[in-house]
C-alpha cells in the first residue's frame, strides 16, 4: 500500500511538472509566460525625390561640366537622384531595423504577420540668400529645406489594411545651409550643397521614426493583431 501510494505521488509530481511547463509556455497563471511579438515583413520604401536644378549661370556651367563629355543636366539630375534617393533609403532602414529589433519584433523576409508599407514622397527646395562677388569668387549661399509627406501602412497578411498615417515633412523644419564657391575661369570649386542634402535626409529617416515610433512598438503591433 505504501509503495502504491508513493507511486502516485512521483506520478502526480510529473504531472504538475509537466502542467507547469505548459502554463510557462502558454503564458497562464502568472508563472512567466511572455506574449509573442508578431512577425513583421518590412517593404523597401519607396521613394520619389524631386531635387533643384541650377539657379544661376555659374552653377549650371559647373554642373554640365560635372556631367562630362556628352553628358547632360538630365542625366546628371538622374544620378543625383539616385544617389539621394539610396541614402534615405538606407539611413531608414538602418533606423527602423534598430528600432524595432530593441523592440523584439521579429523581421523576416516574406509571409510576416504584418506588412509594413512607406511612401517617401519629397521636394529638395533650394532658398537662395545671397549672391555676391568676392575677390576672384563669384559666391551663392543659402539653404536647402525638404517638404514633402511620408506615409505608412501596416497590413494583415492578406492586405487588409490595420493603420494608416500621412506625416507632412514641412512641419519637421528641416533645414540645412549651403554654399557654392566659384573661382573664375573656371579654376576652384567649393560646392556643399551635396553634403546638406544627405544631411537632411539622414535627419530626416531619423524625425520620420521619432514620429511614428509609438505605433510600431511591440505593443500596439500585437494589438493590431488581437484586434
């Protein structure tokens, strides 16, 4: 008899242990359990980019000459845009990959419980501030702004849409100074508008997070899918 009722008890033992084991998996009880973060297939952005052409004589002879033998303002406009448009393309990423891996929101490639869509839809404005002459210099400064909107959407995995939101660039102030310096007859060139351009789209990938970080949080992402 004793030996049948300590028989019971190893029994009844692996059973709890084996009760306790689900309930932690499971998230019952209080004893561990942690919700799963939704998996998330992100898009590559997309991205329209409209950037300025030459204000003046002086810069649209540098230009051209940038451009090469048998190139063009076009085709050089086009590589401009190429290249702004990979930078914000990977300024962004780089962000949101960060953020949402502290997030713990697992990202795959395809099939995810959730897709998340952008749009980039942006205007480079160039506001000229002075032109003036300085020794053996023909000088242009002023700044470089963004307007534009960005947009998102999270889908289900049968492309319902779950959240939508439209941001308005212009309202981020971003602003960045440029200068053109010009020897004449063609000899040095000083010329930062190319770097207060990236400037601003890095700053820009950075603002976008800041401002849509609170819908993408782990939290309201399971959430949406729960809802």
């Amino acid at each position: 008899m004793i030996r049948f009722a300590r028989r019971r008890l190893a029994m009844a033992g692996l059973l709890l242990v084996s009760t306790i084991h689900t309930a932690q998996a499971q998230g019952f009880l209080g004893l561990g359990g942690e919700d799963t973060n939704p998996s998330l297939s992100l898009a590559p952005p997309s991205i329209a980019l409209n950037i300025p052409m030459p204000v003046n004589s002086t810069n649209l002879t540098l230009l051209l000459a940038q451009a090469g033998e048998g190139g063009s303002l076009t085709s050089l406009k086009e590589a401009k845009v190429r290249r702004y448009s990979e930078h914000l393309r990977v300024s962004f990423g780089s962000e949101l990959r960060q953020f949402l891996l502290d997030e713990e929101v697992p990202l795959v490639d395809d099939r995810g419980q959730l897709d998340l869509l952008t749009d980039f839809d942006l205007t480079v404005v160039k506001q000229l501030g002075d032109m003036r002459s300085e020794g053996n210099f023909d000088l242009e400064r002023g700044n470089i702004e963004i307007t534009g909107r960005f947009s998102y959407r999270i889908a289900d995995r049968g492309g319902r849409s779950l959240q939508e939101e439209t941001l308005d660039i212009h309202r981020l102030k971003l602003r960045e100074p440029y200068q053109v310096r010009v020897q004449r007859g063609g000899g040095q060139v000083e010329d930062t508008t190319d770097q207060a351009i990236l400037k601003l789209l890095s700053a820009l990938a950075s603002k976008v997070i800041t401002r849509i970080d609170g819908d993408i949080e782990a939290d309201e992402l399971r959430d949406l899918v729960e809802g």
